[in-house]
C-alpha cells in the first residue's frame, strides 16, 4: 500500500499542481490523505477546489478539515482578534488582512457552490495498515483543529500533552507548515509540513509518501519546488485584497520574520 499525505494548501493551485506532479512521478498511489486547510489564504480557491473534484474523479481521496475550512464556513476567525490588535499598528495591519482574506473566500466558495464540500470533512481519518499499524491523520491533533501543533522545538511532553490517548500508533498532521517526525511512548508523529504558505527557509512544498509492505511501513519526506514568481504574480492578477500580506509567503519575509520569534503560528 502506498498513500500520498499532503496538508495546508491555502489556495495555491500552482503548488499543488507541483506536488502531484511530483506524486506522479512517485509510481502508483492506493490513496491520497489531505489534512486541511484547503482553500482560504490564497490567490486561486476555486482552481484549488476543481483540482481536488478532479483527484476526486479518478483517485481515493480521504480529507480532514482544518481550522481555516472550518472558519471560511463559521464566520470564526484566527488571532490577531480585534480587542488584541487595537493600539498595534502591526497587530491592527494583520487583523485586517485576515479579515479580508476570510471575507474573499468566502465569496469565492460561494460563487462555487463548494460549501457542502467543506462541511462534509471530517476532523480525523484512520486506517490500520495490513501490518496492524493504527494510522490516524489530523490537522491539528484529534477533535481540535487549531492550537499549538507539533513543531521541531516542541518538548516531548507538549506532544505527549497533544497526543496521548488518540489510540494510533503513526498520526500524521500539518497545520503548523514546519514538517517533522517524533517518536514518543511507542507512537510515530509526523507532521507534513505545508503545500502552500511556507514557513521553512526552503520555500518549498513538502508532503510524505507512506509505503508499507512485507517489513512494515516507511516514511519519505518529500520537498517540491515550484514557481512562486508565478505565484506573486497570479496575486497581483486576482486583485486579492490582502496581496502584500500574501506575497511575503512567497518572498520569504514571514519565514524570516519566524525564525526571528517575531511570527506566531495561529
């Protein structure tokens, strides 16, 4: 069996059209798993949502809803909130980017009728390998879509915080954008890091590729470059009304400006 796991795409069909491009060149997949995040923070919703029908036409596709999915369809938005950006020059700035991003999105699902699609998904999928592996794949961490998530300085005991008691022996998640793997009290994290809005110095699209055969199951990161000139350039095209938020991505300046402690993950 071999399965395709990619999380957070935000909206950026060119970079998933590179990751499953590079998929492709992978050999055959049994499935693919999409851990949220689909469509909000991004330049091209509607181009990301006709790609997805399209996997969806021709492959097994297992999704999990992530904090973003849920919030284009509640109205509920990430931090910055208002009473914590007032009298923030900065704060204020991001809070109205946001605002702005969710608000176009929204629009863009609507004009798709895509909003029974968001609804559908689900918090978690699981599968047990033929090796008797417990697999589970969330967004964030089982019934939460949102929060700390695993990250490369979590300790040991933030994890086993998050994690215990999810009753899975390899959980798989994004939400964080920084890829990683963990092994803590016989159980395998693996966090896929992000498609699209990246926050590793790289820039690039990461994803994993599971195997599992006769041995038992093997991990492969895989990290993907694609054109993120034509990415800035696709924002400009759009009018999307928070494009210099958006373009820093892709610039490398919220990657930096992370690295630095200046940058929160919501």
């Amino acid at each position: 069996m071999r399965i395709a796991l990619l999380s957070d795409i935000h909206g950026n069909d060119i970079a998933l059209a590179a990751v499953l491009t590079d998929i492709a060149t992978q050999g055959p997949i049994d499935e693919y798993w999409i851990l949220g995040d689909l469509l909000a923070i991004g330049a091209e919703p509607a181009a990301v949502y006709h790609r997805l029908q399209a996997l969806n036409a021709n492959q097994t596709v297992r999704y999990v809803r992530g904090n973003t999915d849920r919030f284009i369809l509640s109205g509920d938005r990430p931090p910055p909130f208002l009473d914590e950006a007032y009298g923030d020059q900065q704060q204020t700035y991001v809070y109205g980017e946001v605002m702005a991003n969710f608000a176009w999105t929204e629009g863009a699902l609507a004009a798709l009728n895509g909003r029974d699609f968001i609804a559908s998904l689900p918090l978690s999928q699981r599968l047990d390998l033929p090796d008797g592996t417990r697999m589970l794949g969330v967004h964030c961490a089982q019934g939460d879509d949102a929060g700390f998530g695993f990250r490369p300085d979590s300790t040991d005991e933030q994890l086993r915080a998050l994690y215990a008691n999810h009753e899975a022996d390899l959980i798989f998640m994004g939400h964080t954008h920084l890829p990683g793997q963990r092994h803590i009290d016989g159980v395998h994290l693996v966090n896929l890091g992000s498609v699209s809005n990246p926050l590793m110095p790289h820039l690039e699209a990461t994803y994993v590729l599971l195997e599992e055969g006769p041995a038992g199951y093997q991990v492969t990161p895989r990290q993907v470059p694609y054109d993120r000139e034509a990415v800035l350039s696709k924002i400009n095209e759009v009018n999307h009304p928070c494009a210099e938020y958006l373009q820093a991505f892709f610039r490398g300046d919220i990657s930096r400006r992370y690295w630095q402690g200046l940058v929160p993950i919501v």
